[in-house]
C-alpha cells in the first residue's frame, strides 16, 4: 500500500468513491490497449495544442508532464494524506489575468457536449480537476483569475476553449471527499456521486466485489465490455435519446406560445430575422383499428402482417433487477 496517501487531482472528478480508494492504495489498474493508445495520443498532441495556442496569440506557460526542474508540481496537504495537483498549462492574454488551463483531445460526441453545455455541465469531473488546480495555485500565492478546457476535436483539428470561475464551495466539497477516501481502511461504497457508465471504464472492475454484483440481473450475467466503440455507441445512443426528451420539452413549450400568440389570433405566418414561420392546418383521416376489432374480430387476423424490428433498451441495472 502507498503510505503517502496522495490521491492525485486528475482523479478526483471520478464519480466512484471506490475507483479513488483503489488509485490510493496502488491497486492494479488494467487498461485495454485502445484506451492506453487514446492517452498516449493525448500527450502527444499536448505539445502541438500549446503551439497552436501560442499562434492564436496566448501566452503559454507549459507544465512539463515529465515533472522536469520547470514545471510546477504542487500538493494541498488534507487529513489524511495530500492532493498532488499538475495543472498542463497557464494561459494569458492582455485581456486577462492568469488562466489554469488543462488540456483535453475529444472524440466529435464529447467535443459537441462541451461547446452546447459547457465543462460545469457536461465535464464536471474536468472542473473539479481544475478546481483543485487552482486551489493549489492559490496556495502557492499564484493570482488564478479564471479556468479553462482546451479542447481539441480529434475528428476534425477544431479547438474550442471553455472558461469557467472556480468555486470555493466546490473544492470544499472535493476536499472533504478526498479527506473521507483518505480515512477509510477499506474500500467504501461507490458514494452518491456514482454513474453508472463507471463500471465499464474502470480499470479496477476486476478486483471490485460491488462491480461483480452490478454485472448479474436475476439468474443472467451480463458481460462488462471495455471495447471503446461499443462504450461510445451506447453512449451516444443515451445522449440521443436525452436530447430527443428535450427536443420534444421545448418544441411542446414553444407551441403553447405560439398557439396563444400567433394561430389563436388568426395569423397565417410571421417573420422574426431570416426565420419565417408559416401556420398549415391540416385535416388527414386514419384508420380506426379499434372500432374496426370490436365491429369485425374475426376479420382482424386476415389482415395483420407480421414484421420484426430491433429495440435497443437502456435500462439502469438497479430498474433491471
């Protein structure tokens, strides 16, 4: 076991109380080569990303990933243990103040969430990241005026950067989560910041008694991929899916306005900017199938065709057992 007790600031984020307890005590983690060749990537495009930062005109200060003489490595000393802290890098420009910055290379899918959301919704484990960062900065007597995601969209070489204020209330939070990790002489339960994609990406699933539980519903077991293409596919499929519930939200929202403002008051079409909204009635017919079955049950099976289609299901573990 680490008898430093450090838990590092990259780790901190992660929604598994359980992942963090592991990363202390140096448990193995296992990582599928896919993955392991996603960070090597990632730190091989860290260099190149600050030279293109530099070209857009920020002053860059590095910080080194090999911890050389001129990076800076700091620590946040907590009951327990410390937080080692490695921020990437420190941006400026003559607008601003000192920046935190950490840099991250995405997928098109994550690089999409992050411009619509922002990182305090989409990302929140990369702000609390940065949030200790910045603390330790602070610490050290740096002046942090702001936090930044540099993001780089690995599909198309399309850079986005995110700003966001730190929260003081937040890494008092991180910290009294990383003091209660500190303290537990065994793993402890995976905490109510649990997410269930966790599992699937979790280097120390094969040591964890909870994961094993998690992967069985009833009498069936259900196998845990780390496969990168399916984790994304399925992924992907949730945030449609999400994205669709909220679609249809605003657009009920938007016609209750409409409705009242514009159809109710016999207007046709209107035009705000380039947009021109136009009103159609429209009268169809349909088939009554249940009048029909009630007038003609013995007819209704000469008609029915029969078609097979596929379902994909999403379901919590916890709703399917």
């Amino acid at each position: 076991m680490n008898k430093e007790n450090v838990l590092r600031a990259s780790k901190i984020g992660h929604p598994c109380d359980r992942n963090l307890w592991y990363s202390i005590h140096e448990a193995e983690e296992l990582m599928s080569e896919q993955s392991r060749r996603i960070l090597e990537l990632g730190t091989i495009l860290e260099p190149v990303i600050i030279q293109w930062l530099r070209n857009d005109g920020w002053k860059v200060r590095r910080n080194p990933i090999d911890y050389s003489n001129e990076g800076i490595s700091l620590s946040i000393e907590v009951n327990g243990g410390s937080i080692s802290a490695h921020p990437d890098c420190i941006i400026s420009d003559e607008d601003t103040g000192l920046i935190v910055a950490d840099i991250k290379t995405m997928n098109d899918r994550s690089f999409r969430s992050l411009k619509r959301d922002g990182a305090v919704k989409a990302f929140p484990n990369y702000v609390d990241q940065l949030t200790v960062y910045a603390q330790a900065m602070k610490n050290s007597r740096f002046q942090v005026d702001q936090l930044a995601i540099v993001a780089l969209n690995k599909n198309n070489c399309e850079g986005y950067i995110d700003f966001f204020d730190f929260e003081p209330e937040r890494f008092e939070a991180l910290k009294n989560r990383a003091e209660f990790i500190l303290s537990c002489n065994e793993a402890p339960d995976k905490g109510d910041r649990f997410q269930d994609w966790c599992c699937g990406y979790c280097g120390f699933n094969h040591l964890c008694e909870l994961c094993k539980k998690d992967t069985s519903v009833g009498d069936e077991d259900i196998p845990m991929t780390d496969n990168e293409d399916i984790s994304n596919a399925i992924e992907l499929l949730k945030e449609a899916r999400e994205l669709s519930k909220t679609g249809k939200e605003l657009e009920d929202e938007a016609k209750l306005v409409l409705d009242k403002k514009v159809r109710q008051q016999n207007i046709k079409s209107v035009r705000v900017g380039n947009i021109v909204l136009v009103i159609n009635e429209i009268t169809s017919s349909r088939f009554d199938t249940t009048a029909f079955k009630k007038i003609h049950p013995d007819m209704v099976q000469d008609f029915m065709k029969t078609s097979t289609s596929v379902r994909y299901e999403l379901k919590n573990l916890q709703e399917a057992a």
